[in-house]
C-alpha cells in the first residue's frame, strides 16, 4: 500500500485540529508519532497496512 499525500495531509489536519481546539499538547503528538514510527518497525505493520488499505477501499467504494 502506498501511502498518498492526501491521506497524510488529512491525518496532519486532524491532529493540528485536536491540538488547537481539543486540548492536544505538543509531547502527546510527538509520542503519538515516536509510537508510530516504531510500531511500524514492527511484525504487525504488514496486518495494519492491509486493514488501512481494506478500510481505504471500503470507504472509497474500489
């Protein structure tokens, strides 16, 4: 699965709107992305890849 700008634009957008009007602090964003970037190191990436992409296409109707 590739991950397309859009997607990565809307997920940004998300968390700057949590960050500015629901009360997300600077280090809660940053551990959500530490946690990212080493829950993708991981055995399981491959499984959430394919929900993310099954959900993508649910979504999308493809």
């Amino acid at each position: 699965m590739t991950v397309s700008i859009p997607l990565v634009v809307l997920l940004g957008a998300v968390v700057f709107i949590a960050w500015r009007y629901l009360g997300l602090r600077l280090w809660h964003a940053i551990l959500c992305l530490l946690f990212g970037f080493f829950l993708a190191a991981t055995t399981v990436a491959p499984d959430i890849r394919r929900a993310v992409s099954a959900a993508l296409s649910w979504l999308t109707g493809s």
